[in-house]
C-alpha cells in the first residue's frame, strides 16, 4: 500500500519535463524568448514608472514564461511574453494600491476618520457665515422671514403662507425677491435704500 504522500510525489514528477524536454524548453526559451528582450524592455520602461523595478519585472516575466512553457510551449511566444508582462504589470498596480493594515499600527495616523475642517477652513467658513448674516439683516423684513422660514426652518410654501397669514403666491414672490437680493449682497453687489438689490 503507498502512502498518500507518495501517490502525490508520483503525479508531481509524471507532470515534470524529463532531462530531454527541459533540454528542448532551455533551447525553445534560448531562441525564442531572450532575443525579445530588447523590445521587452522597451515595453516595460514605457509602461512602468519606476525604473528600479524593471530588471525584476523582466526576471518574473521569464520566470512566468519559462514555467508555463514547462506545461506547453507557447504557439506565439512573442505574444505570450508580451501578454505575460502586460498581466504582471496590472497584478503589480493593483497590489500596490492596497495598504495593507499591518502598515498602519494607529488608525488615526491615517487621518481618515477626521472629517474637522482644518483652521484654515473653519476661518472663511465663518467669515461667509457672518457675510450671509449681515446680508439677511439687510432684507425687507418680510422677504427675510419668508427666507428663513423655508431655508433655516425648513417650511413648506403652505406652512409659510399659514404662519405670515398671506397667500402662497405672496410667499413666493416674497422668496424670489429675498433670495435674487440675497445673492447681490453676498455677491458684492450694494442694495439700495429700501432693500432692492
């Protein structure tokens, strides 16, 4: 009875080339393959942009080539080898793309879950909070109202009509004269007396 291990040792090595045909893939590889390399690393300097990488890259495209070639030579071998490198290239993007979370011992060294404004921002925030204020400070009391009850309060044209006890078609003309005079204020443009823009 053989053991499993063994039955396993006897697929691997049926699968294996024998000395004769690793010596036809060496001299297939030897014709085919290395007088690539000059085209070849013209393709990877184009499509990679760190220089230092590119002897490496070609190294595991051989490697690739050379294994595959173990299994069944390549029909095209320019083809296969220019595919070989374009997919090692796209497999090489995506793993650098992925941090991977022993990189980062503290989350908040990444400063991703920050959503505060920096200084910088919450200053002019404020500066267009105050402009916006003193805009509506300036408007007709009635438009003011109006505005601030559907923009602040979040009203709808019937609740603000009920509230100022006149008609929605009054509301709205009172929002479209408060929110056109709003914008020339904010905008720089000065409302005459009487608070038309």
């Amino acid at each position: 009875m053989t053991d499993k291990s063994d039955a396993d040792r006897d697929v691997a090595n049926a699968r294996k080339p024998g000395l004769a045909a690793m010596a036809e893939i060496r001299a297939w590889f030897m014709r085919e393959v290395v007088p690539l390399e000059p085209a070849l690393m013209q393709y990877l300097q184009h499509n990679w942009r760190n220089r230092n990488d590119i002897a490496d890259i070609r190294q595991d495209v051989y490697v690739l080539v050379f294994q595959a070639a173990r299994e069944r030579i390549p029909e095209r071998p320019r083809q296969f080898v220019f595919t070989t490198a374009r997919n090692l290239l796209v497999n090489r993007v995506r793993r650098e793309q992925i941090v991977p979370i022993e990189a980062v011992a503290d989350l908040d060294a990444l400063e991703i879950a920050k959503d505060v404004p920096g200084p910088d921002r919450s200053i002019i925030a404020r500066d267009e909070l105050r402009k916006l204020q003193a805009a509506l400070d300036r408007l007709p009391a009635r438009c003011r109202e109006a505005i601030v009850l559907q923009k602040i309060e979040g009203l709808s044209l019937r609740e603000i009509a009920m509230r100022m006890g006149v008609a929605e078609t009054t509301v709205k003309t009172h929002l479209a004269d408060g929110v056109r005079a709003l914008a020339s204020l904010v905008y720089g443009q000065p409302l005459e007396p009487g608070g038309k823009p």
